[in-house]
C-alpha cells in the first residue's frame, strides 16, 4: 500500500514514523505548504519523497493531517481519485468536513479523530507510537465504502488504536467539552497571568499546577482558530456551563458558604474515579 500525508506536522509526521513500522506499507510520500516543513520531514525520516499534487492522488491511501478548514478546501481538489482510493482526515471538528465531502469521493471519504497528541506541533515534533492505546472516533462510517472502511479499521488497528464508531454532529458535541473548552481554557489562564504587570514574579512561582492548566495554550493558534470556528456553537455552550460552575465556585468563597465550597470541590474530584 502506498501512503500519502498531506500535512507534516505533530499529527502527520508521528503518523508516518508509525506506518513505517508495518510491513504492508510499501512507500510514504509527503506534502506541507511549508516548505521549511518539507525539509525537515525528509531530514528526520519522516518520509520518503515529497510528491506533486498530481503524485499523490495516485496513492492507495490519503491522509489529511492539516487544520480543519484546510480539509474542507483541500477536499474538492480530490474528485478525480480512483474509485478504490481511501482518503481519512484527522481533523478535530468533523460535522462540517462532512457535511463538505463532494458527492463523488463520498464512499473515498473516511472521517476520523485520533484522540491523542501534544502541546507541540511542526515536525520536529512527530512521536513513533503517538497513536499507540488512543482511541480513534470513525464518524458516519457508513456512509464510506466498502473498501475504505476495511482500509481505516486495518490501519487504526495495525497502529494500536481503539476504535470508537458515532455521528458527527455527536463527536463534534463531545469533543468541545473534553478537547476544545480546555484549550480556550488554558488559552484564557496563559492570557490572564501575561496581562498582569507583574506576570515575570508571577511566572517565577509557576509549578506543577499551573504548567500542567497551560500547557495547552503553546498548541498551534492556527489549528485552533479554525477548530474554534467550525465548532463555535457546541462550544459556546461548553463555555457557558462552565461559566456556570466557575460562577457558582465564585459566589460560594464571596458568600463564605465554605460547606458548599467544600461539596463543589469534592464533585469535581469524583471525575478522576472515572478517568483513572
């Protein structure tokens, strides 16, 4: 199987470093709108070669690893693909990449979110076996081919992944409470402390908790700018409850109501009995 990436960053280049460990894959070619990207790609190994549009077309599989809004755009570039070629995304957001799929590539079209990754980004950032015991979410997978779905399962599998099936307009409302809400959070909390005059003897303070709260705020502005506004509605909604919770905190240590302070906290705390 011949594989293309389009996209050379955290997400694509961990993915090439994992493909490259199975033994049905026969080649990995790469393009990044960066060419400074490009570079570093063939320097650390990532790839192969660098292919043409044209070139990559031709592979058995294509996988989109750039920001959401590019999946859609890059999308109608892709009409003219074999019937037999498989094109999966790991865009963040997916109701909108799927409600954009040309009717043509549709059953070509898999749409997928790996749920892992860093706070880095670019190639240098790329991990072997990123994608190693995270879940991937395969969204309206029905609607793919035959062929293509096999192709996504044999893949996913073959990189360690457990695979998890639902709409995507449902993914797409999960996913901004437990991946989008954190990082307009973090975002918020790294802006808040950088706003103050003092932010230097702030910073000189900063330990485990608050490295760990903004640790998502040094991911890629561009990414998320773009996922921010393809799911602005279910976000905001995350927001606002949030709000409500941190309002309610708020109201609890103004009114010294250290009882109900004290229930509030021992709520949240119950979420790792889940998580762990």
């Amino acid at each position: 199987m011949n594989v293309a990436i389009i996209g050379l960053g955290l997400m694509g280049g961990s993915l090439a470093l994992s493909l490259k460990k199975l033994d049905f894959i026969e080649q990995i070619v790469g393009y990044d709108h960066n060419e400074e990207h490009q570079d570093q790609a063939l320097e650390l190994g990532l790839v192969d070669a660098i292919a043409t549009h044209e070139e990559i077309k031709k592979s058995d599989l294509i996988f989109l690893a750039i920001p959401v809004d590019g999946v859609i755009k890059v999308m109608s570039t892709f009409t003219d693909v074999a019937n037999d070629t498989t094109i999966i995304d790991l865009g963040s957001t997916k109701a909108k990449i799927v409600a954009s799929i040309p009717k043509r590539i549709r059953e070509n079209f898999v749409a997928a979110h790996p749920m892992t990754g860093t706070e880095n980004f670019g190639p240098s950032a790329a991990i072997e076996g990123l994608y190693r015991g995270h879940v991937v979410v395969l969204c309206d997978l029905e609607e793919s081919g035959q062929l293509q779905q096999n192709v996504a399962k044999k893949i996913f599998k073959a990189l360690g992944m457990k695979k998890a099936f639902m709409r995507a307009d449902e993914h797409d409302r999960h996913a901004a409470f437990i991946s989008h809400m954190p990082h307009a959070i973090s975002y918020s909390l790294a802006n808040t402390v950088m706003n103050q005059e003092n932010k230097n003897n702030i910073l000189a303070l900063a330990a485990g908790g608050f490295r760990s709260m903004s640790r998502l705020a040094k991911s890629s502005p561009y990414m998320w700018e773009d996922i921010f506004r393809q799911n602005k509605t279910n976000l905001l909604e995350a927001i606002g409850l949030f709000e409500d919770e941190l309002t309610k905190l708020k109201q609890n240590i103004i009114d010294e109501q250290w009882q109900d302070l004290h229930k509030t906290i021992e709520s949240g705390k119950k979420l790792h009995d889940i998580l762990d």
